[in-house]
C-alpha cells in the first residue's frame, strides 16, 4: 500500500462497516508521516486520538482533550502524528467546548458551512506546516444533506488543501447509499482503495484505481 499512496494527492477509501476501512484511513495518514488534520464526523476528538494513537501502536498512550465545564484542555504527548482535529459531534452532546489550536468544534454534521469554517480556520493556522487531510467519513454528511451538497463540500476541501499542498484521505460506505451517489465522489480522488470483510473475519484491502490489485490483508 505504501508504494501506491505514498505519492498520491487524493486517496478515497471505499468499504462497508467492520471492513478496516477507517483502520486503513489512519495508516494512510501515518504514510504520509505529516501531522494529520481529520475532520471527524462520526467520532469526538477524543475518541479519534486515542485510535489513531493504538492502530499506530498499540503501546502508545493516548493523545486528548479534556472538556471540562465548557473548557477545553489539551493533554498532548508531543506527537507530531497526533491528529488535529475537526470535531462534529461534541456540539451535538451540548457540551459547547472552546476551541483550542489543535482542535476546532463544528456545530453539527449536518452543518457544512460551520465545519468548513472551522477547516478554514485550520488551514488559516497551519498555512506554513506540511500537514495531511483526513474525512471520516463522507457516508455520515449524506443523512443530512443531498449527495451533490456533500459533493460539493468534500471537492471544496480538497481544493483547500491542494492550495497549500497538503495530501488528502477519506472514507465512504458505498454500501450505505444509492451506487449513483457513491459512485459521484470518485472523480475528485487520484487513487480508490476498496475494503471488505471475508467469511473467515479477515479485514482486506485492494487497489481499484488507477490500477486494479488482487486482495491483501489490512
């Protein structure tokens, strides 16, 4: 996998639940070797530093933020792999965290032009840093909005992030939407990876685009 992503602009992870499509998603990041910036629709910034943290090594402690009474404080190990986060989700818990330079906090996932905002913010703040751009996932964006809305948005921030020469990895579930729809984000990523479960429970993984591989475990 390295050889195929390790030059590549834009790489599109297609697969369904439990198939190692996330897992791949934070190995893709670790690739790159830059800090990662995850605009994190289905899990609190918290939750996703500590995975991205164990899937690296299982040995690494995790790397969070804390909120408390409506403040947020970092607790950083100093990992430059540590993801930046944009978090979608705690606003929706009625938290209402502050944002802190390492992570910023969208109303809600169904509010696209408060996580664009927040991604903006990011870009703004690290202009002069080699970071690596992450979406987990684009599946969750079209519960709430049309699929040429969430178009729209993913092809924005991968236009922002080519403005400043930052690579850019996502998820989505085809298996969660029409094939139409599905099918309509490809265009906007350079190489397509796809991941299933096999019948004995194993996570795999294959090259689709732009040349096709045979089937290897995650």
């Amino acid at each position: 996998m390295d050889d195929v992503v390790a030059d590549a602009e834009t790489v599109l992870v297609m697969g369904s639940a439990l198939s190692g499509r996330r897992r791949l998603l934070h190995q893709i990041l670790r690739t790159w070797g830059m800090t990662p910036v995850i605009i994190s629709i289905l899990q609190p910034a918290d939750r996703l530093r500590q995975v991205h943290s164990q899937l690296h090594d299982p040995a690494d402690p995790p790397t969070s933020e804390t909120v408390v009474a409506g403040a947020t404080t970092d607790r950083s190990t100093g990992d430059s792999n540590c993801p930046l986060v944009v978090d979608c989700l705690s606003n929706t818990f009625g938290q209402s965290p502050t944002d802190t330079r390492r992570t910023k906090y969208a109303q809600h996932p169904s509010n696209l032009t408060s996580i664009g905002t927040k991604f903006t913010e990011v870009v703004t703040e690290r202009s002069d840093e080699q970071l690596a751009v992450g979406i987990d996932a684009i599946s969750p964006l079209l519960q709430y909005v049309s699929a040429r809305e969430a178009y729209r948005f993913v092809h924005l921030i991968v236009q922002h992030a080519a403005g400043a020469s930052w690579p850019v990895a996502a998820t989505l579930d085809p298996t969660a939407h029409d094939t139409l729809d599905s099918e309509r984000f490809i265009s906007i990523f350079d190489v397509i990876l796809e991941t299933r479960l096999t019948d004995e429970g194993d996570q795999e993984f294959r090259v689709r685009h732009p040349d096709q591989s045979a089937w290897q475990p995650i």
